[in-house]
C-alpha cells in the first residue's frame, strides 16, 4: 500500500478513522516484530536503553493488565524501524494533510487471553504540552483480531465532539472501559462503535480526537499491536503545559523537539531525519 483511496479518504474524514484490512506489513515482519515483543516485555532491551514507559512488568503487575511499553523503539532498533518507517509517515501525513510527520512515541501493546480494557479516551486530551496539541495514529495488528479478543474500538464520528478533559487514571484495566465516552457524548449525537476486525498486518489511522479504546480480551488468542503516535514536522513544546514523562526532554528557553528524540519520519519535500537511514532491516524491508 502506497497510497489511499478515495473512500479511505472519505472515511477518515467522516469518521475519524481509516482501515486497512490486511497486508500494511507482511507476514515475516510480523513474526520478528512478535519476536521482539517477547524480548522487549522480558526487560530484554538490545540498545541498553529503558523505553520511556513500562507499564507493565512480569512478576510486578496483574496477569490480566495489558501489557503496554511506550518507545519501545529507543530500546530495540527493529522495533523502531517499524515505527518510523518513512511509508507509515507518508500515508499518516497524508491522511490528515500534513506537510510532514515526526514520531511523538510509540506504544506497543499485548493482551493475552484474560486482560482487562483499556478505557475510552481521546488521544487530544493528553497533548496540551504541545503546540499544536494534534496528532494522528497508526496501528498495526500482529494478530488476526477479533471484538471477543479486545480490539480497539472507536466511536465514528466522535473526532467533531468536544475535548475531552484529561484523565489518565480511567484508561488502564478501569470497571467499566465505556464510561469516559458515555459521559462525554452530545445528547444529539447516536453512539456507532466500531471494532477493528482485520488481519495480522492489517491496521487503523486515527485522528487524535476520536474516541476509542478496547475491551476485555475473552477469547483465547493473544492480541498484540504496536502504534506509532506521530505529530507535525514542525510541532513544537508549548511553553506553559508540561507532560510528566516528556517534557523531561524540552530544553530549557527553547521549545524545539530534538530530532533525536522527535525525529522526522517523512516530509512532502522527501526530508528525514537523517540517522532514521541506519535503521533498515532486512526482515522489515517492506514497512
């Protein structure tokens, strides 16, 4: 896939969302990707360098949380060129009408069998530390899914409500993963949820205001995903609004993303962070 469709297109801008059903990436990128999975979530970091979130940890967490690490690719280098594949920002950019992409972070996420939800949220609500507070989403399934399974769902249209306010303390394993969008939804608005049933290798692109989130995992196959999270080329750090984790990497009196930790993963002009080259696998030729 180079490119979308115009019923893509359409979609993503009535619903907030586009999907690809099968075939973004190909069957020996998922295997290593899944391989890497089960080093990354074993504290196996090939680069030496811990990913900036690690949300959940063998013997420390529930065996039924989702597994959840964020910029798992500062720790493994085929994990990152995946998430910054240039193809990826390409089509995200493209899909919103952005002149270029950089990455803010990825996610990689693992519900076994028996994990609980990740609550409904809008991805806006926790970007106010940047300027603009935007982004777009990519998600890639590494397993066949299913609703049973715990895919993510979204609310279509739900990108034209209101933002939301920020509340972080609703989205990991919360008693009802529905609750947050109820509350926020127009009394005019009909409620159409949505889950993505694709292919391993198939994927979503969302816009950062849509609601969504996933249920329980009931079925019994594994449900793996890893996400890159990208922004505009030329976002910056706004100047007031902080994040805990990452405006630990804002410099002082300057509010410029640092490509090494923000690189430029594609602009319309061909521009990419240039040290994003050394990242080509073989086994990921293709993403």
């Amino acid at each position: 896939m180079e490119s979308w469709a115009p019923a893509q297109l359409e979609a993503f801008d009535r619903d907030g969302f586009a999907i690809v059903e099968e075939g973004l990436i190909d069957d020996a990128t998922i295997e290593v990707l899944r391989e890497r999975f089960e080093r990354l979530f074993a504290g196996d970091y090939e680069t030496g360098i811990q990913p900036d979130e690690v949300n959940w940890v063998a013997g420390r967490d529930p065996e039924d949380r989702t597994r959840q690490i964020c910029n798992g690719w500062k720790a493994d280098p085929v994990i990152a060129a995946q998430v910054l594949s240039e193809r990826t920002g390409r089509l995200a950019a493209e899909l919103i009408g952005w002149d270029g992409v950089r990455i803010l972070q990825d996610n990689c996420i693992w519900k076994p069998p028996g994990t609980k939800s990740l609550g409904m949220h809008q991805d806006g609500s926790y970007l106010s530390y940047l300027d603009p507070p935007e982004m777009i989403t990519c998600w890639i399934a590494l397993d066949d899914t299913s609703a049973e399974a715990g895919t993510i769902t979204f609310a279509a249209g739900s990108h034209r409500w209101p933002r939301s306010p920020e509340n972080r303390g609703e989205f990991h394993a919360p008693p009802d993963w529905l609750a947050p969008l109820e509350r926020a939804k127009p009394e005019d608005e009909e409620l159409r949820l949505v889950s993505v049933v694709v292919k391993a290798g198939g994927a979503s692109f969302h816009h950062h205001n849509v609601w969504h989130g996933s249920g329980p995992n009931t079925a019994t196959v594994h449900r793996r995903a890893v996400i890159s999270h990208l922004i505009r080329a030329d976002a910056r750090f706004d100047r007031e609004h902080v994040d805990p984790v990452y405006s630990r990497y804002r410099r002082v009196d300057d509010p410029a993303m640092d490509e090494s930790f923000f690189p430029i993963v594609s602009t319309r002009d061909g521009r990419r962070s240039a040290w994003l080259d050394a990242l080509a696998s073989p086994a990921l030729a293709t993403g």
